[in-house]
C-alpha cells in the first residue's frame, strides 16, 4: 500500500492507495465489488479505539481515507514503547 497525507474537512487524513497483486487471477469487476462491500461494514465499525474509516474512491484506483493517527500504526506506538520504556 501506499501512503499520503491529506487534508478532509479540516482534518488531517490518511490516504491509502490499495494496489492490486498481478497473481490475483480474480476478475477486477468482482474484486472491485468484494472491497466494496468490506468498505461498507468498515463504515458501520464506530468505536475509539478504532481508526475511524472516512471514505473511498474506487475508481480509476481504489483509495481509502482514514483518520490520521499522529504517532504513527500500532506497530509503531509499541516499538516505540519499548524503546522509551
């Protein structure tokens, strides 16, 4: 994936671009309609430990916008936590 910085509604976001793996040998039309349908329950999910799912655009390329998390992925805040103690 590939990862930006943008701004949504006075907000810092992040912006996903989701690439396709050319081994995938499903057609795109229904892969396409299968992120779709992820996108829609990650739409439904509102809890605060939960990074927060703004949007998407599917076409021409599939990029997810989510909340902007400052310290970095979780992955990050635990490196980081053992490092500093």
């Amino acid at each position: 994936m590939v990862f930006a910085i943008g701004i949504y509604k006075e907000q810092r976001v992040a912006i996903k671009l989701i690439q396709f793996r050319r081994s995938d040998k499903r057609p795109r039309d229904k892969l396409r309609r299968q992120i779709v349908e992820e996108l829609n329950v990650m739409l439904a999910v509102d809890h605060p430990h939960v990074i927060r799912f703004l949007g998407a655009v599917v076409e021409p390329r599939i990029c997810l916008v989510i909340e902007y998390c400052e310290h970095g992925s979780l992955y990050d805040v635990l490196a980081n936590e053992d490092e500093n103690g």
